[in-house]
C-alpha cells in the first residue's frame, strides 16, 4: 500500500492541500506524475508556492529532508521548472 501524501517527509497540511487540488493523494500518483510537474501544476494554481514545495516534492520521493537536498540537484530541478511544457511527457 502506497503511503498518503499528508504521511511523506517534508509534506505538511498546506503542501497537501494544494497537491489534492492537482489530484495527487498518494506517493505513488507523485511519483507517476513526477516531481517538476506536480511542482508545477501546483504553481499554476497557487503563485505563491515557492521553490521550497519543489525541494519538498522531492525529498518527499527520495526520503530526504528537503534542506539536505545539495544544490546541484536543486538547481537541476531549477532547470527541469524553467523548461517544463505541459502536455509532454
């Protein structure tokens, strides 16, 4: 069984709120989503989602406290954002 998202490091009430407004309530449909889309599906609905969520999203996925995260990955997820097109996967 997938774990609920209000259940994952670094996700707290406000974070899942606003994922369920995308449809996202488990683990398992972050992960099938992916991180920068979810990042970014939230985005558009909510602006003042900062860059924190993004590093959260992914520590979420790979069990680390988001403020572990090193930088070159953060900035690769910048990068993945800045380039993001919905629609293709």
């Amino acid at each position: 069984m997938t774990e609920q998202i209000t259940n994952l490091l670094n996700l707290g009430p406000t974070s899942a709120k606003w994922l369920a407004e995308i449809g996202i309530h488990t683990q398992a449909e972050l992960m099938e989503v992916g991180v920068v889309e979810a990042y970014c599906l939230v985005k558009a609905r909510q602006p003042r989602a900062s860059l924190n969520l993004l590093y959260a999203l992914y520590g979420a996925v790979h069990h680390i406290p988001w403020n572990m995260i090193p930088p070159e990955t953060k900035t690769t997820l910048q990068q993945e954002v800045a380039t993001f097109r919905f629609g293709e996967r």
